[in-house]
C-alpha cells in the first residue's frame, strides 16, 4: 500500500478531500480488504488460546483501517456525486460486502471468538469488552456462519445483489430529484414570501438563469407547497415530488424503483429464512430493543387508537376552513400544507416565516453550542485551515473544560445538486485507543436553504429542530468513553434507541431560557419577542394528531412489508401501503402517489423494519428530557448523568440498562403523549 499517492490510505487525522479522486476508491478498497484478510489469517496461524487482546483488539485494528478507508467515500458518494464517482462506489461497496459476509462466516475466526467467550476469565473482562465478544458471536449468527454449501453461497450472494439494489435505489431518487425544474413566471410566485422568493432566484442562478426556477430539492419543495397561491403550481410540484424514481411522472422512467423494491423484500425475506427466522421482521428485531414482532406491532397500534381520533377532528377542522375561507371545497394533498398555512396564521396569528429573521443558522449554531456546553460540560471551536469538499463546509474541535481536544466534527448545511436529500450524521472517525487515542470525529449534513447576499441562512422552527437533532446524534459519537470502535458512540447501539439521543436534544428548541441564548433577530438582534414565543407555544400541538397518524402509516408500512412478505404473492406494496392508510391515516394521496419508490429510509438507508424506531425512541427521548423539565434545564448534576450513563456508554451496554442507570427506573410514555397534546 502506498500511503504516498493514495489519501485514502493515509495515517492522517483527517481526510484529505481536495486530493481524494474516484481513481483511489477502488485500489484503497482492494489494499484494505488484501490488509485484512493476511491478518485474519495470521491471527488464526497463532497457535496460542487466544484472548481479547491477541484476537478481539487486532480485529477492531483491522475494521478500524476498512472504516478510515471508506467513510470519505461513503460521504462524498452523498454530498458530492458524479457519475465516475458513482461507478467505483458501486463496485467497491459490492466488494466490501462480500469480504464482510465472508468474514462473518469464517468458522475458525468464529469459534475462536466463541472460545474467548466460553473461557473462564471472560467474566472478568470490562463491561465493553465482554459486550464487544458478544456482539461479535451474534454478529456471526446473523451473517450465516452455522450455514452449509449452496445455503451458504446463497447468503453471500444475496448480501452482494443487496447491497447493489440499494444503492441503485437511492441514486435514482436523486438523479430524478436533481433533473427535474422549470422556470417560474411572475404569476406563479403569488403568496411566496421573500425568503421563498430568494431561495428559488437562487436556484435559478445555480442553473446560469435569471429569475426564478421551481426544484425538487426538500426547502423548495416545502415553501412551494406551503405558501405558493397557484394550485395548478402546487399540484405539479406535489406530483413531481411524489412520483419520483417510479414508471409515472414527468421522470426518466428507466429509473423506476417498482422492480427493485420487489427485488430487495423478496431477497431480505429469502436472507431470513436462511438463518432461520420467519421473516426479515424478525431477523431486524434480533439486535433491537423491542425484540418481538407483536411488541412494535402493539406499540404502533395502541399510538395509532390514541392519535387518530384527533387525526380525525383535525382535518374536518381544515376542510371546513379550506371550504370556507380559501374557495377549496375539495381539499386535496397539495392543498394540505398551504391550507394548514393559513389555518395556522388564522388561529394563531403565527407564521413560520415570522420566526425566520430569529433564526440565521449561525446564531443558532452559536446557540445549539452553547446549550451542549452548559447541559455537558463541553466547549467548541472552529478549527481553520482543514481541508474540505465544498467552501461551504467548516470544522469545529470538541474540547473539555480544560480546553483538551476531545473530537471534532464537519459541517455541511446548504443544499444543493449533486447532493442527497434530507439531514443525516455519519461517522469520520471513531473513537479507539491503540497505543495513541484516535478521536471521534462525526459528519453534520443538512439541506437548508443557503445565505442569499449579505443575508444568512434563516431557518424555519422546523430547520431548527433538524439540527439540534443531528448534532444530538454527534454528541452521542463525539463524547463517547469507549475505545472500542464497534461499541463506541452509536455503534453497537440498538437501532430502536440510538435516535434517543438525537430527539432528546429537539426539547431544548421549545423552551425560553434556551431560545434566549440563540434566538435573535438576523438585524436588530432582539430577543424573540415573548408574544411571538407564546404564539409559536400554542402552535406546537397544531396538526400533531396528523402529523404522528403519518408517521404511524411510514412504520406500519415498513414493518409489515418485512413481516408479512410471502413469496407466493410477491411485496404488495402498494396494496399493503393502502391496507396501512386504510388503518391509520387520514389523508389519502391519489393513485399515482407513488410514496415507496422513494422511501430511501428503508430501501437504502438502514432502517428496514426499523422505521418504528423513531416514535419508540421517542418515548425514551421524552423521559430523559422531562429529567432536566423537573431538576432545572442546566442542571450540572442531571447534565453529567445523563452525559456519563447515555453518551459515554455508547453501544457497551444494553439501551435500556442505560436508560435506567440515567432515569433511575423504566421509561414512561406519558412524556411522549404529553409532546402530542394526547392525553396519556
């Protein structure tokens, strides 16, 4: 390996973004897998009993050097695509999925770990080390190492074909999001505000154009749909939106998502059975906190008996309104959002273009570190000089009190083409102590709207919440204690609590002791003035019966896709999805919404089965924060419990044996219930 001319096999702290091109994907990925499959072999010649340290730490050394190599490719393949880029992602990731379904059916690596696990002095390992074992031994099981012959090359093979759909899958969303746009005239922009206005000359001037031009990037889509007057306007942008990467719409339909969703359900359900469990719902559940089927089953059920009746009263309400009030006798999908507007504005005088000139992203980013320094303890500070993807990307150093260094993070806000959709946080480096501590360092992506001249990002309540919830999920990365990289920070986690963390740190945005440390008008600098606070208070529980009905159709969706799948009648998406709305929602979308073709959460995004995770960890997320509600927001001694028994533990122990250690018993959902306006 020549760590001179290939960045990504470099030893340094930080990717080296501006020299790392599609050409060194491939050969940094080879060198990795060639690295560590000589090193498992060596580890296997020793002829000594192995222990954690002569087996186990050398493992993490090797899959720690996998994870350097691609995390900056998984993460420009997200933030700066291209299509040579594309090419060499798909083979490498092909690549790397067949070396890990090899090394987890690597018998002899098995049951030398199984022999560290059964050995007398297991017991007197450290509590991330014994969970590290075990997560390993169940890691095994899950990647088919008890398989025989064709069963087992069938694995394999279906991990491969897996990993390819996927990632198909999630490029056509974006292609069809970024190709799809059209010009605006004077008339359409009726309704839009100024700052709707700016965000969609901007997109025009991306585009070498004057004027104004309608996208399919998330904010445009949103402030298109909210505020727009035009509903023919309304309807095209609904309907380009929603027919995305299918066989309707105004699309490239050779990237139809229909043929691949049945592929990935079909293979995931066939990888199932192989290792012996019914379906890929309870596959999924192996390694997740809620554990059985008729557990999330009844958790999803009994929120969905509690929240549709309000569901329910709140869209007669917007109806009567719409028919009313707007002329729109015939409420339809694309009218929802710009009806709720108005409906909003008139029952509460309040508008979330009110609240924007409060919010310029670096006041508010200014404001999310200064909550996270005096809740944990934390301080941090923008490091120059480090070498990026986009000028609009910056690097901030954690530090200790005591102004030690203890992780870093990137951060990458603005939306734009050539970059996936929504909001997420990913690892660069992960916390692991081998002989020098590597520090955690975590990726914060957004897709806000960006600055337009002298004026900042100004962000909606709603910007606001996505970020604090992001950076909730880099702090449970960034203050992790354990060295281990497989049970530090999120990792090792169950999936249906590692957004505990992350929807934690959203009830931090609803309070006024700390919106007054962020909350600031962009120009004058006043605080937000306290009619407007109480506006937007009142406001909070506005459509929270439709808002969580609709969640409940994503993960009852999801769920039952995976639990239910036979191979005699295929997926049955969308006869499922309507089984679903005809349970739970309240608003019915029309027969050419095609909502699964992409719904890159669980067909590329980890989340299948798991899509329920996000209102089960709600509960949790509600408990611990009613924590801080009873002993004080900053309360030193609630903030470092919740700092050493939540973030610090990361995955090296139970979530819920976590949970009670910070709450001192089991979670409760009367919280959650409480965050709804639902009566517990």
């Amino acid at each position: 390996m020549n760590t001179e001319t290939n960045p990504l096999l470099s030893a340094s702290e930080l990717p080296a973004f501006s020299a790392i091109q599609p050409a060194h994907v491939l050969p940094a990925v080879r060198a990795r897998i060639e690295q560590a499959q000589l090193g498992v072999e060596q580890l296997l010649r020793d002829q000594t009993e192995p222990d954690f340290h002569r087996l186990i730490a050398p493992l993490e050394r090797l899959e720690e050097a996998i994870g350097r190599s691609w995390s900056p490719v998984s993460h420009l393949h997200g933030v700066r695509d291209s299509a040579e880029l594309r090419a060499v992602y798909a083979e490498a990731d092909e690549l790397l999925t067949e070396f890990n379904t090899e090394l987890g059916q690597n018998r002899a690596l098995y049951e030398a770990v199984k022999s560290i696990h059964d050995a007398a002095g297991f017991a007197e390992l450290g509590r991330a080390e014994r969970t590290l074992v075990e997560d390993s031994l169940r890691g095994f099981r899950l990647s088919g190492v008890a398989l025989e012959g064709e069963a087992r090359q069938r694995f394999k093979q279906i991990q491969t074909e897996l990993s390819r759909l996927s990632t198909e899958f999630e490029e056509a969303v974006l292609d069809c999001t970024d190709a799809w746009g059209r010009a605006l005239v004077e008339d359409e922009l009726a309704g839009l505000p100024a700052s709707a206005r700016q965000m969609l000359a901007q997109m025009a001037k991306e585009k070498g154009e004057s004027g104004y031009r309608a996208t399919l990037k998330g904010p445009v889509v949103q402030a298109l749909l909210t505020y727009a007057d035009s509903r023919n306007l309304r309807e095209e942008v609904y309907s380009a939106y929603n027919t995305r990467a299918s066989e309707l719409g105004p699309h490239d339909h050779a990237r139809d998502n229909g043929p691949r969703i049945e592929q990935i359900v079909k293979l995931r359900h066939e990888a199932a059975q192989l290792l012996g469990f019914n379906n890929a719902a309870e596959l999924s559940l192996a390694d997740k906190m809620a554990g059985k089927p008729e557990r999330v089953l009844a958790f999803l059920h009994d929120l969905a008996a509690r929240a549709r009746p309000q569901a329910e009263r709140e869209l007669a309400e917007l109806q009567a309104f719409a028919a009313e009030t707007l002329g729109l006798a015939d409420l339809q999908p694309w009218d929802i959002a710009y009806a709720s507007e108005k409906r909003r504005q008139a029952l509460f005088d309040f508008s979330e273009e009110d609240l924007k000139p409060y919010f310029p992203l670096p006041g508010v980013l200014n404001g999310l570190f200064a909550i996270a320094g005096q809740v944990l303890g934390v301080k941090f500070r923008p490091r120059q000089g480090v070498d990026v993807w986009h000028p609009d990307v910056a690097y901030f150093d954690v530090l200790h009190h005591d102004d030690e260094v203890i992780a870093g993070f990137y951060v990458d806000h603005y939306a734009r083409s050539g970059k996936r959709g929504g909001a997420w946080m990913d690892v660069c480096r992960s916390r692991f102590r081998d002989g020098a501590l590597q520090r955690p360092v975590a990726y914060l992506t957004c897709n806000f709207p960006p600055p337009n001249g002298d004026q900042p990002a100004l962000l909606t309540h709603d910007d606001v919440l996505t970020l604090f919830h992001e950076f909730g999920h880099g702090l449970h990365h960034m203050l992790s204690e354990i060295d281990w990289p497989s049970v530090s920070g999120i990792s090792g986690v169950e999936w249906d609590a590692v957004e505990l963390p992350s929807q934690f740190l959203e009830n931090f945005c609803w309070q006024r002791e700390t919106l007054d440390l962020f909350a600031r008008h962009w120009q004058s600098g006043e605080t937000l003035p306290d009619a407007l606070f109480q506006k937007m208070l009142e406001a909070r529980h506005f459509h929270a019966g439709m808002f969580l009905v609709r969640q409940l159709e994503f993960a009852l969706f999801d769920f039952r896709l995976h639990l239910e799948y036979d191979p005699a009648r295929g997926a049955r998406a969308r006869q499922l999805l309507e089984e679903v709305r005809a349970e739970v929602a309240v608003i019915k979308p029309p027969a050419w919404h095609r909502f699964a073709n992409n719904f890159t959460h669980i067909f590329a995004g980890g989340y299948a089965a798991g899509y329920y995770s996000y209102l089960w960890a709600e509960v949790l997320s509600a408990d611990a924060f009613a924590a801080f509600e009873e002993a004080g927001l900053f309360d030193y001694n609630t903030g470092q419990r919740y700092r050493r028994e939540i973030l610090a533990v990361g995955g090296s122990r139970p979530a819920l044996e976590s949970f009670i250690a910070f709450r001192g018993r089991e979670p409760l959902p009367d919280a959650l219930l409480k965050s709804y306006g639902l009566a517990a």
